[in-house]
C-alpha cells in the first residue's frame, strides 16, 4: 500500500515537501511516480524517479519541483517550490512495486495541495 502525505494550504511562491511511504513485502519500486488532479481536469503525470534515481518532469513543474526517493525507507518525495495557484490539485503518488511473486502497480489516497492568497 502507498500513504501519501504533507499537502496544505500554502500562498504563492511559497513551498510544500510531498511524502509517499510504500509498505508490505516489498522487493523492489523500478519506478515511483507523482500525479495531480485538478478540478474539472484529467489526472496528469507531474514527475517520476527509476530506483537509480534518474527523473522526469512534466514541463510545468520543471525547476521548481523535485522528485526523490529513499530506497532503504521505500518512501518517496516531492518538493515544490515557487509554488502557482495553478499547481492547486489533489496529488497521488503511484508506484510499480515487486514482491518475490508479483509485480503491481498501486495507488496512494491523494492529498490536497491548494495554492492560493
């Protein structure tokens, strides 16, 4: 299962620290993802981070946010900096995870992040 946590209420151009924490028999995370859903919009990919910590970011987020990652704890993490009232989402953290006897992809419960003055 995936728990995400650390959303709020902040003003513009201010900061916010996402967690995402993965528990249960876990082998490996090839890949941690964020997501974000704003209202009214589809579900978009913002980041992701392999296990060797290469990333990707949506065009939007892109040198204000970043992704990373700590294997030994299975937790990853998003920081947004400089943050727009149109970063105002909830945001879900997804993960490929492997088990000595399966590989799935789950999702965490979200967290509001709301951008505003």
């Amino acid at each position: 299962q995936l728990q995400a946590s650390g959303g709020g209420l902040v003003q513009p151009g201010g900061s916010l620290r996402l967690s995402c924490a993965a528990s249960g028999s876990i082998s490996r995370i090839p890949l941690f993802y964020w997501y974000r859903q704003a209202p009214g919009k589809q579900r978009e990919l913002v980041a992701r981070v392999t296990s060797s910590g290469s990333t990707n970011y949506a065009d939007s987020v892109k040198g204000r946010f970043t992704i990373s990652r700590d294997n030994a704890k299975n937790t990853m993490y998003l920081e947004m900096n400089n943050l727009k009232p149109e970063d105002t989402a909830v945001y879900y953290c997804n993960a490929d995870v492997l088990t000595l006897t399966t590989y799935t992809n789950y999702w965490g419960q979200g967290t509001q992040v709301t951008v505003s003055s």
